[in-house]
C-alpha cells in the first residue's frame, strides 16, 4: 500500500494542478477515469511480483487525478449553500466505495485462496497462470520429487486448503464488537 501512495502524493503535489491548468476539466475527468479503468484492470497482468510494481505507480498516479477531477464537476453544480453537503455526500461515497472493496476483497481472498501472482511466484513457470490446482498445473512429474505433487507451503495463499470459516467467523464477530 505505501508504493501507491507515493504516485498518489506526487501526483497530488504537482501533477493534478499542473494538469487542470492547461486541460479543460471535461476533458481531463473523462480521460483519468477510462485511464484508472484500464490500469485498474492491467493490475492482474503482472505474472511476478515486480511487474506489480510499475502498474500500481500508474494506477495510483492516475487514480490521484482521477478523484479530484471528477468532484470539480459537482462542486461547480452545486450552489453555494449546498456545496458542503454535496461534497460531503461524495466523500463518503468515495470512502465506501473503498472499504467496500477492500472488504469484498479480503472476503474473496479468504474463500478464494488460488491468486494469480501467488501462483506464478510459486511455480516460478513461464507460461501464464491458470485458476488450477497446484497438482493439476504442476505439469510431468519429476524424479526429484518421487513422482508425488509439489506441496506449497502451508500459508500459501495459492494453496488447495479450506478456508478456515470459525477463524473467519471469529474475526468478524471480535471487529463487529468493537
């Protein structure tokens, strides 16, 4: 998460003023939203863990000049004294819609444990990843490993266990108390 930040504060530094003074905001709103689509979308391209890294730059660097660019437009709608409230009302919006994510995708990380950059980090294959199995993507089988399956560590999150639904439940139930 600090990587993201940092494109995020550069951007916010320098690059989002720089911009709005020579793009009209129109233009520049519609352009850094199908811009954070599609970089949000290359996120799952990278098959190793440094490929990672030059796409959450981009991804955070146009996302910091996505959020403001998009408000212009309702704070410029808004009269005077409803300002507050309307920039208000999209700033929880856009919280929510952050944490939604991020819990929907802890949730989906839990029940789903077979990632993809989990997968080629382990396998360390040349091909692209596959939502299979470790023993059905393992390929032939080597003399090394007396023709058994590769086992993944145990905290693999590219592992074939269960997920563990009472350590779940009981986190759940320790955050809802708090």
């Amino acid at each position: 998460m600090a990587w993201v930040g940092v494109p995020i504060v550069l951007a916010n530094i320098w690059l989002t003023g720089f911009l709005s003074a020579r793009i009209p905001i129109k233009r520049m709103t519609a352009a850094s939203a199908l811009l954070t689509g599609v970089f949000i979308a290359t996120v799952v391209v990278p098959t190793i863990r440094f490929g990672l890294f030059p796409v959450l730059f981009a991804t955070g660097a146009v996302l910091a000049i996505c959020l403001p660019s998009c408000a212009t437009p309702l704070s410029n709608a808004a009269k005077a004294a409803e300002q507050g409230r309307v920039m208000g009302n999209n700033q929880a919006l856009q919280v929510a819609a952050e944490a939604l994510s991020g819990l929907a995708a802890g949730l989906l990380a839990a029940i789903i444990v077979k990632l993809p950059l989990s997968c080629s980090e382990q396998h360390r294959s040349s091909r692209p990843c596959s939502w299979r199995s470790p023993s059905e993507s393992a390929g032939p089988r080597s003399a090394a490993t007396n023709g058994a399956s590769p086992q993944l560590p145990a905290g693999s999150s590219f592992s074939t266990r269960k997920p563990d639904w009472a350590r779940l439940r009981w986190a759940a139930a320790d955050w809802s108390s708090s």
